[in-house]
C-alpha cells in the first residue's frame, strides 16, 4: 500500500545543478572533472596526429587540414602551459565532445562543420588516449622501483656483515644479515619492473584507426598514427583494439604487487626499528601528543594501508571488468581508469618513500652474539652439524629440539647433551666430541657470513647478489629511459610535423 509522502518532511534534492538532468548531474560531470585533466591532452595529440594522417592520405582536403591543425596546435599549447580550464556547464556531456566544441570555437566554426572524427570513433580514441595516459604513468612508477632495487641493493652490499636475528612466522629462526634481506628486497622489486616493462610492451600497442570495433571503409593509415603517437605497433584485431582489458588487469595488478611487497617490508622495517636495530629517521616520523620521549614512524603505517587501498583498486578493476561483455564497454573501459589512473600515482608516492627510508637506513645496535643465541636461532646450524657427523637428520632434529626445549643454547652442560643424546638412543658417552660439537656449533652465529653458497646471507655472496642486482637495475633504468625518449622523439616530431601542416607544408 502506498503511504503518501507527509508534506512537513523536506524531500533531499536529486541534484545540486537546475540546469543539468539527475544522470548529468550525478555522473556526467563528476566523470568530466575526473577525467577531462587526464584524457584531454592525450586527445589533442591523438587528433593531431589523426588529422595530419587524413590529410596526406587524400581523405581530408588541405584547406580543412590546416584549419584544423592550427586550432589543435593551440589547444594543445593551452594545455602545456597549464592555461586549459576544464569546465563542465551541461552544454557537453564529456570530454571528447569537449574537445570539439574548444576546437570548434578555437577555429571560428561550427562544430557541425569539424572532420576531426572523421574515420575515427569514440571508441579507438578512449582505448587509445587511455593507453598514452597509462604508459607515461608506467614509465614514472617504473623508474622509481627499479631506482629503489638499486638503492637496495647498495645498502645491500653495505650491511653485508650486519647480522641479525631472521624470522620466520614471527619468531626468531635463523641468523642472517640486514644485506641479505635487502638483496632480497631488491631481487622483488627487479621482478616487478620486468613486469611493467612487458605491460609497456603490451600497452604500446595503438588501436587507433580501429573506430568503434570493425575499421572504416576509408583509406586510412593507423601505422603512421600509431607512429605519430610514439607506439611500438598498430593493432591486429580491430576488435580486441577496442574491446580488450588485458592491459589494464595485468596493470592493476602489478600497481598492487609493488605496493603490497613494500608494505611487508615495511612491517619488517618497523620491528627493526623497535629493536634499535636500525635508526628511525626523523624525517618519517610524528611526535607524540602526550608522550615527550615518542617518536612515532607512522610512515610505515601509511605504506601498509595505502597497499590496502591499491589492492582494492586492483579488486575493483578486476571487477567491473569481469561485470563486462566482450565488446567496447564503459565497465571495462572508462570506469576503470579512476583506479589505475589513482593506483599509479599513489605508487609513485609509495616508491617515493619506499625509497627515501632506502636512502636514510642506518645501523643502530645490532644483536650481540649473545642475544642470537639466546633467540635460539642458532639450533639450526647445531643440527646440521651433528648432521655432518653422520647422525641421521631427523634425529640430530629430535636432539637438538629436546635441548632447546629445556635450556637456552648458552645454558647447555656436557651432561645434558649426553642425556638428550641417550633418550634418543645414542650412547654420546662413547663420543665426547659428538657432544663437544653440541656444545660449540650453536655458539657462534657470526660463521654465517663465511657462507659461500650464492643467494646465502654470507657476506661475499650478499655481495655478489647486490652487484648483480645493480647491473640489472642498470639495465633496466636504460630500457625505461628508452621507452621514455621514444614517446618523447614521437611526440616533438609529430608537434613539427604539425606546426609545417599549419602553414601549408605538407
């Protein structure tokens, strides 16, 4: 049953603009605002780039060309110096119509009389401007994490002789080196920039000239487009152009591995800290409200929680994408880009200062050999000592843990060791150097670093490790670069080929 509304309660307003319909209002210009700084100048370029193509392909009459192309050369300078304002007034409805109404007035003609998307869709110039946003913002959170995995692996080959206490399911485990987890350290993050270089390969890929999904009866050219806009290739599926997402799920999900990998070194980092194992800079702290002598590394607090919200990012493209058909879709097109388009910049602020606590990490106090051992985290090395003597594993294992679980290492005595030995089945009384080995191998953590086997916490082999990582960084920083000066070249010669069209040089 209907109940009618009671006048004296106030209705909330659907709208906050009169002049705009409940959808413009509550999506359409929000979504304008969102994207229009991020899509516009990749538009601009794109339709340069366009216009110049069906020009000297005979499609588009000279005349009209040079028209267009000084009208897009000035919006684009309206765009580099910052001077382009983005403004949503209902009589647009996004930002591709956008352009052509700036376009239109910027030429002194009607929009009915633009070519600009003559040949040309909606459709391959989203999937296209998208691409170009994204790629620069790849190349930006690219050459941050490889700058960190060298920066990494100096501290690396810096603290090869650092020791520490290792954990493992957060209790004290092995003996290990604060240059043996950062090798590490830098090992994952080389493993994500070659991921985000394979993505950049992936994502160079133009789909401009694919229109809305099926070409264009016209005789247009997408390889000198997509060389004009600095990609590596045009498309093969005209379809797939328009339509496909892999790019953008691979992204997501890279964005979210860089941030989720420093967020757990991050935790790392803040028990270090607690131990006074290392310095916690000042920089990257708050001071304590009431409390004079606090001084609180909440940086590392923010770092775990902005992986969490880039890993929400990443589920959300995840599925708005999977909500989609396999055709040009808002779902798996538009409406994802917010959160790579928010994932990337907030990565870049993350390996900003992922990589300035790289930068600032110094040793404190260091566990003495006394507190390793008293950790138990030299029983392992006892273990295989006795193991090395011809005690089966298992039982060398069951020994040991029975000591452990009766006295702390240091505390050991000849007699226990021989009754550890005996409840196992093993007269040591007839061996006193199995049980002098018992007592001495758990007793010097510091052999670790003498360790030669490669990816080891021995200090040479962190050394190699880190050398090997820097020579890699290296190499990727040279591959990120070059990517960057392609787009860059491609972009400086499509400007210059502009600017002759605009005077008639064709």
């Amino acid at each position: 049953m209907n109940t009618p509304t009671d006048p004296s309660m106030p209705r909330p307003d659907l709208k906050d603009q009169e002049n705009l319909s409940i959808y413009w209002d509550n999506h359409l210009r929000d979504a304008f605002y969102e994207a229009a700084p991020h899509i516009y100048p990749g538009m601009v370029e794109a339709s340069l780039a366009h216009v110049l193509m069906l020009t000297r392909q005979g499609i588009l009459p000279r005349g009209r060309g040079e028209v267009l192309m000084k009208g897009l050369l000035t919006l684009w300078a309206r765009t580099e110096s910052g001077e382009q304002a983005y403004v949503f007034d209902g009589s647009v409805e996004d930002p591709y119509y956008f352009l052509e109404q700036q376009l239109a007035a910027e030429c002194g003609i009607p929009t009915s009389e633009l070519d600009v998307q003559l040949a040309r869709s909606r459709n391959d110039l989203d999937a296209g401007v998208f691409r170009m946003v994204l790629r620069r913002q790849l190349l930006d959170q690219a050459a941050l994490v490889v700058q960190a995995a060298n920066d990494a692996a100096v501290q690396a080959a810096a603290n090869a002789d650092s020791l520490i206490i290792g954990f493992t399911h957060r209790r004290p485990a092995q003996p290990t080196t604060i240059g043996h987890v950062l090798a590490g350290l830098s090992e994952a993050m080389l493993s994500q920039a070659k991921e985000m270089l394979s993505i950049y390969d992936e994502l160079n890929v133009s789909p401009l000239g694919s229109a809305a999904f099926t070409g264009t009866d016209l005789p247009i050219d997408p390889l000198m487009v997509g060389e004009l806009t600095g990609f590596d290739s045009s498309f093969t599926s005209s379809y797939e152009a328009v339509a496909g997402a892999e790019h953008f799920m691979r992204l997501a999900a890279v964005q979210a591995r860089i941030t989720a990998t420093g967020a757990r070194f991050a935790r790392v980092l803040l028990e270090w800290m607690t131990f006074k194992w290392v310095e916690t800079p000042t920089a990257y702290t708050q001071g304590s409200s009431i409390m004079p002598q606090k001084k609180n590394p909440v940086v590392l607090e923010h770092m775990v929680s902005m992986a969490g919200v880039t890993a929400a990012d990443m589920a959300a493209t995840y599925a708005n994408i999977g909500s989609a058909w396999y055709e040009d879709s808002n779902n798996a097109t538009t409406d994802v880009q917010k959160h790579l388009w928010r994932a990337g910049e907030r990565v870049v602020r993350f390996m900003r200062m992922m990589d300035g606590l790289l930068l600032d990490l110094k040793v404190l106090q260091l566990p003495d050999r006394a507190e390793i051992v008293a950790s138990g985290a030299t029983t392992t090395a006892v273990a295989e000592a006795l193991a090395a003597r011809g005690i089966p594993w298992r039982t060398a294992h069951d020994v040991v843990g029975r000591l452990v679980r009766a006295d702390a290492p240091a505390d050991w005595t000849a007699d226990g060791v021989a009754k550890a030995f005996a409840d196992a089945g093993i007269d040591a009384g007839l061996d006193e150097e199995l049980v002098a080995t018992t007592l001495s191998a758990g007793q010097q953590p510091e052999l670790i670093l003498a360790r030669t086997q490669d990816g080891s916490p021995g200090s040479e082999a962190v050394r190699r490790n880190a050398a090997e990582s820097r020579q890699r960084a290296d190499d990727f920083g040279r591959d990120v670069q070059r990517r960057r000066s392609q787009i860059d070249s491609a972009r400086e010669r499509l400007m210059a080929a502009a600017a002759d069209a605009g005077r008639g040089h064709w």
